[in-house]
C-alpha cells in the first residue's frame, strides 16, 4: 500500500465518451469495489450526480484512470482525463492522483465474463463493466509502491 495514500474512503474513476465507471475503495483495507455508472457527454461529467457521491461518501481523495496508448503516449483522452482531473481537485479541494490504465478495460471485460459464467451477472452491461474498471484503476493505486509516482 502507498505510504503517500490518504486514509478513508478514495472514489475511483474510469472516464469514457459515454460513461464514467466510478468505484470506491478504503485505503486501510486495501480494497475496492465497483459503485456506480455516471452518464458522460462528450466526455463532460454530470457533475451534479458527482457531486452527490462526493457529499455521499466524503473521499480523501480520487484516483483517475489515465487512457494512455499502447507505447505510453497520450491521446485525446489522456488530456480530457486530465482536465477532468484539474476540475475535480479543483472543485472538492481533494488530492487526485492520476494511473495508468491501460488493460483495465480488458481485465474488467474478462472478470465480468467470469461473473457471468458463474450466474452472478446475466448478461453484459457495459456500465457495469466501466465501474468494474473503476474498481480496478483503485486496485491498482492501492498496489503501488510509496515511492512510485501516481501522477504519469
């Protein structure tokens, strides 16, 4: 666990065109799981619905999925995701910490086939699959070493 993490709650985030995954997770335990689906438009949040959750669960910070491409470089996504970032810090005067996620999409899609097969989902809702990102981006941010930047 990263020795730099907030204690209490962390809200995560898998930004989309369409859809925003969020999940939350507890620094102490080192756990997370997948909340909820926010609507996107073009990349914009529904910031009242947010606002909500913020006001809901009182993080000590966020944990951002950053879309970078498959060498590393970023696209358009990486800098929507990083304005999303600066608004949302700015906003709830809380840390953001920035990961890379590249794969996240693709290890959510493989756990909820697993889900699936196993009867605990019945069919595929990609909202549920970007929250269960979500949860995955806060994994990750939870692994982390102390001295490894969160901030790509």
């Amino acid at each position: 666990m990263n020795s730099t993490q907030p204690a209490g709650y962390v809200l995560g985030f898998d930004l989309g065109t369409r859809t925003i995954g969020v999940a939350i997770g507890h620094r102490e335990t080192g756990m997370a799981r997948a909340l909820t689906t926010l609507v996107a438009r073009a990349g914009h949040a529904d910031w009242p619905a947010l606002d909500n959750l913020v006001k809901e669960w009182q993080p000590a910070a966020f944990v951002v999925g950053l879309p970078l491409t498959g060498d590393g470089g970023e696209q358009e996504m990486t800098r929507i995701a990083r304005d999303f970032s600066a608004t949302l810090g700015a906003r709830h005067a809380r840390p953001v910490h920035l990961v890379d996620e590249r794969h996240t999409s693709k290890e959510a899609a493989r756990r909820f086939a697993n889900q699936r097969a196993q009867g605990a989902a019945r069919r595929k809702h990609g909202a549920e699959v970007d929250a269960l990102a979500a949860q995955i981006i806060l994994e990750i941010w939870f692994s982390l070493p102390a001295d490894e930047p969160t901030t790509p």
